[in-house]
C-alpha cells in the first residue's frame, strides 16, 4: 500500500474512533458538542503515521549505543550520584525532601519488581499488595501491639516476602500468563479486605503510623517526661526538618544496599537461573534447574522489597489507607520497570526518579500521566523491548594473554 | 419465602452470567488463537458503555422515540464502532509483537487499557454517567402471597435473550462460515494454517473484532439495564469476565458462556446470602482457586508445553 493511501486510510479509522468519543461528551441525558477534537487528532494520527512510514529503517546512532559507558564511566557516576544525593536535603525545602524520599520509595519498590519482571521475566500485576502488607504491617502493630518501627519493618518485609511465597509457590508451576492475572486478583484481594474489613484496619478512614525514632530518641519538639528527643541530645535547635532528612537519609541507604544485593545476585548462580529462566524455561528444565524454586526466590525477594517500600512509605506519611494501593498503583510501579528497561538497575532507578519529580514539576500535565504512561509502555514494547538503557549481561571476560 | 429468595437470586446471577460470558467470549477466543490474555479487553466493554448513552443521547436529540427502534439503532451503531476499536487495539498494540517475546504483548495489553482509561476520563469526565431508563417494568412470578414473588425485570429478560442469540451467531460464524473455519484452523496451529494459505493476521484481526462486537452486546445490555457507569468498569468487569473464561476452561466458546453463568449465580448467591461487601473479594478468591487447582476449567483441555 501506498504511503499516502496509508495515511488516508489512518486519518479515516482515527477519525470514526475518535468521533464520538471526543466529539461530544455527555452532559446528563444531553451532549455537548466539541466539533474540532476528532478532527485534531485524526489529523495527528495522520502526521504520526505519515512520520512512521517515512522514518521506516532509520536508525539511531551506533556511536551512542557502543560507547562502553558503563564500565567507564560506573565509579565516577556513582560517586557523584551518592555524593548529590547525601547533600541533597540540606538544600531544598521540606516539599521537595518529601518528594525525593517518594522517589526513594518507587526506586524501592521497582528495583523489587524488576527482579520479579526484568529478571526472572514474571509478569506481577499485583505487586501493590506487598508494599500494602509492608505499610499496613507496621500501621497496625503499631496500633494494637505498639511495635517500633525497628521491628516492624524487618517484620513486615517478612510477612510480604511470605505472602508472595504463599501466593507464587502454587501458581508458579503453570503457564506463565496465568501469573499476571492471579497476582492482579491478588491485589485486589488485599485492597478490598483492607478495604472492608472495619474493625480491624479501620476501612477507608486508614490507620496512623507513627514516625520511626533515632536511636530510641524521637524527633519531637517536647518529648515525653523522662525521655530526651533528638535535637536536645545533640543539643540542636529543634527544627522540623530533621526527621525528614532523617528518614531520606537512612532510605538512601537502604536503596544503596539493595542495589549492591541485587548487582550480587545477578552474578551468583541464582541471578543467572532466573535470567535464563526468563530466555528459556525448558531448557533451564532440561538442564536439571528447578523452576518452580528459583521462580519462587524471584518472587519472594521482590514481594519483601515491596513490604520494606510499604513501611517506609507508612512511616513517611505517618497515615496509610486502602486508596495508596489501588491497581493504578503497581501499574505506575510497571511502567517505572519498563520505562528504565526491564533488568536494568541503573535505567529503573533513573526511571523512578524522573516519573516522580515530573509530575510534581509539571501540575499541569498531572491530568495526562496515566495517559503518557499507556503511550509509553505501548511504545517502548515495540520500539525499545529492553528500555532505553539497554542493560549488558555480565560477560566471562576472557584473558587478553591467552591468544 | 427462602424459596423466592433462591429464585430472586437464581435469575439475578443468570442475567449477571450472561454479561460475564459475553465479555468472557473475547477472552477466549484471544487467548485460544494467540495464547495472550488481552488485558485491555474490560476497556473495550466500557467503551461500548459510553458509546451506548453517547448513540442514546444522539437519538433522542434527533427525535427518536420508540423504544424498541431505539435500542436495535444503538446496539448496532455501538457494535460497529466498538468492533473498530477492538480492531485498532489489535493493529496497534499487538501486531507489531507478535514475534516479540512472552512479556511484550502483555504489558502492551497494561499500556493500552491506561490509554482508554484516560481516555475516556479525559474526554467524558471522570464522574458517574447515567441514561435515563427506557426499559421499565417486568412481571411478577410466583406471587402466592402479595410481598412474595420473583420479579423478573424486561431489562433482564432482553439481557438473556440478547446474550442467547449473539452466542448462537457466534457459534454458527465458527462453526459454518470459511472465516469461522479458518479461526479454528489457526487455533490449533498457527503456523500449520499460514502453510496452507490462510491470512493468520486477517482471522487474528476478525477474533478481535467478533471479542469487541460480543463486549459490546454486554456494554449496550448492562447500560440500558444498570443505567450507570464510569471510566473505570471495565477493570472489575474484566477480571471478573475472564475469572469467567478461565472457570469455563479458557479457550472454549461455550465454556465461557458456561463459566459466566456458574460465576454470575456463584456471586449472586454469595452477595444474597453471605455478605454483599465481599462478593468481588469472593469472585477474585474463585479465580485465584480455580487457576490453583483446576487450570484447565470445566470444559477445557489441559494444555501440554512444547517447544
């Protein structure tokens, strides 16, 4: 077919799509109508297809693409990645410390479910509900059996790695698409008992979680009798900053720890199973690997990372409640791991990062986020399957004497 | 008086089961031809949804005013366009992945039921939409006392009927037509088919098309009998139809229509009698157990992995 009569044709489709969807909207039992829309955006799907077939067989610059960046470069990317960081709080206001410690927490939760989708190619819709178990964990033993912080987010990083043992060991045994859709039952499962279950997690008017102390010494401004608070302790002006910087601070860490694990992991014996399970799971059967375990091993790291994010996200708020841990939200967390491309650390966390700030950056297209965020894992499958950052395997390298 | 109770719930569930098998039926047939289960399906019941009050509100502007005439115009102009958009989401979305890896047409599927979502909320708005009801009435049946009867609502009875007829088009297109042959021939094998000169992606595109047209009929039947909706139903309304199709053992036509009405009676009788808070915790819990220890479903054939 002709370029033009592709383009016409496109234009037509687009046109009756977008017809009577955008071209009135409804207003009661009336309709509005807005005569210019399909008419805009067929024009745009015409241009776009026009654009695709045109630019059909160009390719981006190889010189990009080959330069070895990531071996050059690591040591001193990192080193002002965690120097930027580390100065980073005493900057800015407490708006944007709140929002980089969110940052922090999607970095979390999508470098756990990059080990779930980008290694061991599992395909988790539900991975809202271990960061719920997390945040819901330590909001309520909190409240009935008064456990600190300090024991409840190891506690709670538990309790959802179980869980998704529980819930993978069944079902990891089958057909792999059947995954996605248990998981995603799954989360609404959690989301609708905390939901409806009143007496216990109070329903939709949430439940308080309490900010974590330093040391046993809360942040406060008039502590307990008996009790000293952080800034008297160290004999600081008391500003309430602290326990923001406080809390960013140790999460960075947490982060750094856990991409130090996951870079480990990938090298040992069980990183390799799981991206080989992800090439070919036959094959890894045949060659005497056990699926279902190292599957499970995927799924029970990824859900416990999910459960540490869950905490921390608790604490940051200091109140959690079932609309945190909808469907929109492990689909965010999703686009985040396929955005950074899948398996690899850097670009998830750079992904992270930025789907986090921008938002907050720009209000005004905060309407069009979930919108961008179909569009772009539409495109990045079929564009760009490995993210932008393409990741590298981790070659034997080879001893340049040996020839 | 139980025995009313019973029978109130038997004929609510049988009409919510003919809602699940119809939307149940893309599924299916998607996962039956090309093995990926097509997330943005539930979407596309919705769309018919708006569509349905959008045609509705575009006929009473005209002046249309029998009833009858009304709902055949509206479901034929809702099944046309939401079958363009079935179509469109195939080209689109999941065309250019078909030689991609197992993960690929799957979190396309994620990407273009946010795309529709938005979509419609940013072009429809966010808030509930309604129709004004044009079907009322229904009789009564076995009333022995005045307060003790089974209501069955016209709605409800055209929501059968209709669901019957389109199932028995269906099944005459696959069973009779050379395009319903030819999806059979590609069900089984693909590549096998395309040896033999079948056009696997037009049978992949027609599947598509049928899946919408079949979500539409549901879209048109649950509007004109519910009378409100927003951008959001075709989420629940998806897990639960395919909870449907996979009950019915995915892949079988009338396992998804057997599956939706099991499902439909199942919730119904669990929000009559048990508790109507959980009843989506309930149809979850069942996809979730079903796909644990009966994966294959009532109808379907146990699947063997090749290489």
């Amino acid at each position: 077919m002709s370029a033009t009569k592709e383009t016409l044709l496109t234009g037509l489709v687009a046109f009756l799509l977008f017809a009577p969807l955008t071209g009135v909207s409804l207003d009661g039992y009336g309709l509005n109508p807005h005569w210019q829309n399909p008419f805009l955006l067929a024009g745009m799907a015409m241009l776009g297809r026009l654009l695709l077939v045109r630019l059909q067989g160009l390719r981006l610059p190889v010189g990009l693409a080959g330069y070895d960046w990531q071996t050059r470069l690591q040591r001193p990317i990192l080193a002002v990645v965690v120097i930027a960081a580390l100065i980073f709080p005493w900057l800015v206001g407490k708006y944007w410390l709140n929002v980089a410690t969110l940052a922090l927490i999607y970095v979390l939760l999508a470098l756990g479910l990059n080990i779930v989708v980008g290694l061991a190619g599992l395909l988790d819709l539900g991975f809202v509900a271990f960061y719920a178990v997390g945040a819901y964990f330590y909001a309520l033993t909190f409240k009935y059996l008064d456990l600190s912080f300090w024991i409840a987010l190891p506690g709670g990083a538990l309790l959802a790695g179980l869980c998704g043992m529980l819930l993978g060991f069944p079902v990891l045994r089958m057909h792999g698409d059947y995954l996605a859709i248990v998981t995603l039952g799954f989360g609404e499962i959690v989301r609708l008992v905390l939901n409806n279950w009143i007496d216990f997690t109070n329903g939709p008017n949430g439940v308080r979680a309490p900010f974590p102390s330093f040391f046993g010494l809360d942040f406060s401004r008039h502590p307990m009798p008996g009790k000293s608070s952080f800034h008297q302790f160290f004999h600081l002006s008391y500003s309430p900053i602290h326990k923001d910087i406080f809390l960013f601070i140790l999460l960075f860490f947490i982060v750094c720890g856990m991409v130090y694990f996951v870079r480990r992991l990938r090298r040992m014996p069980l990183g390799r199973a799981w991206e080989a399970l992800r090439e070919d799971e036959i094959a890894c059967r045949a060659l005497g690997i056990n699926h279902v375990t190292v599957k499970l091993s995927a799924f029970g790291i990824g859900a416990m990372t999910g459960g540490i994010g869950g905490a921390f996200f608790a604490a940051s708020q200091g109140f959690v409640n079932p609309t945190s841990f909808t469907f929109m939200e492990s689909a965010h967390i999703l686009a985040i791991v396929v955005l950074g491309g899948m398996g690899s650390t850097a670009g998830v966390i750079a992904a992270a990062v930025i789907l986090t700030f921008l938002p907050e950056a720009l209000r005004d297209f905060a309407e069009y986020r979930g919108l961008m965020f179909g569009c772009a894992m539409v495109m990045m499958m079929i564009w760009r399957p490995r993210g932008l950052l393409r990741s590298r395997r981790a070659l034997f390298q080879r001893e340049q004497s040996a020839c | 008086m139980t025995g009313h109770i019973l029978a109130q719930q038997a004929v609510n569930g049988l009409v919510l089961g003919s809602v699940y098998g119809l939307i149940a039926v893309g599924y299916t047939m998607v996962y039956g031809i090309i093995g990926m289960i097509n997330f943005a399906h539930g979407e596309i019941y919705m769309i018919a949804a708006y569509l349905t009050a959008i045609f509705l509100a575009g006929l009473t502007l005209l002046g249309l005013q029998s009833p009858p005439l009304a709902i055949l115009l509206v479901l034929a102009a809702t099944i046309t366009f939401t079958a363009l958009y079935g179509w469109s989401v195939e080209r689109i979305a999941y065309r250019p992945l078909r030689h991609s890896n197992r993960l690929a047409p799957l979190i396309s599927a994620i990407g273009i039921s946010l795309i529709l979502q938005n979509y419609v909320r940013l072009s429809q708005g966010a808030r509930t939409q309604g129709i004004p009801s044009i079907l009322d009435g229904g009789v009564h049946l076995f009333a022995s006392t005045p307060d003790a009867f089974v209501r069955i609502t016209h709605a409800q009875i055209l929501i059968v009927v209709t669901a019957l007829i389109s199932m028995l088009l269906l099944h005459f297109f696959i069973a009779r037509t050379a395009m319903g042959r030819a999806c059979r021939a590609v069900q089984q094998d693909r590549v096998m088919a395309s040896l033999l000169g079948v056009n696997t992606d037009r049978v992949i595109a027609t599947v598509f098309v049928l899946g919408a047209g079949m979500a539409a009929v549901a879209g048109v039947l649950v509007t004109l009998n519910y009378g409100s909706f927003d951008f959001f139903i075709g989420f629940v309304a998806g897990i639960k139809a395919f909870t449907a199709a996979v009950l019915g053992g995915i892949g079988s036509l009338p396992g998804a229509m057997l599956g939706g009405v099991v499902l439909g009676l199942a919730e119904s009788f669990f929000s009559g009698f048990v508790n109507t808070d959980y009843k989506d915790v309930f149809a979850f819990s069942l996809l979730v157990l079903v796909l644990i220890f009966k994966p294959s479903g009532l109808l379907g054939v146990p699947e063997v992995e090749k290489v």
